[in-house]
C-alpha cells in the first residue's frame, strides 16, 4: 500500500488529492486498487499515514517513556 499524490490545475486554482491505494499485478500489468480517499485529512495526519507505510513507528507524545530519577530542582 502506499500513499499517492495526485495534483491537477483548473483554470487559476490548483486541486490535490491524496489517495490510498493498492498495487498489484494482473495478467503482467501493474494495476493500482483505490482503498481510501484521504484528501480530506490534515496534511500532518496523511504524513503520518505515509510514514508508517514505510515502516516508521510512532509514539504519543509523553508515552514510550518512564522517568526513573527526577532532580530537586535548581538552586
């Protein structure tokens, strides 16, 4: 799977969609299956979406941590 771009220009305005897709192949042509239309999602969302298809992992901000010593502070 993978996330792909797709941009088209009309008139003045420039449109972009973004959209999951599947690749595969049928009879030795590659075809591409559309799963899902991501257009509508923030930007960072599909960029993240697009991460972790290549295999980056994530973790939510403040957990994948442990804090074992805190100082007392400073002086």
């Amino acid at each position: 799977m993978h996330v792909a771009t797709t941009r088209r220009q009309h008139k003045d305005k420039i449109y972009e969609t973004h959209l999951l897709r599947r690749s595969y192949r049928e009879d030795g042509k590659v075809k591409n299956e559309t799963l899902a239309n991501l257009s509508y999602l923030p930007e960072e969302t599909i960029q993240v979406i697009r991460e972790s298809l290549a295999g980056k992992h994530h973790i939510v901000a403040g957990e994948g941590f442990e804090i074992k010593r805190s100082g007392s502070g400073l002086q």
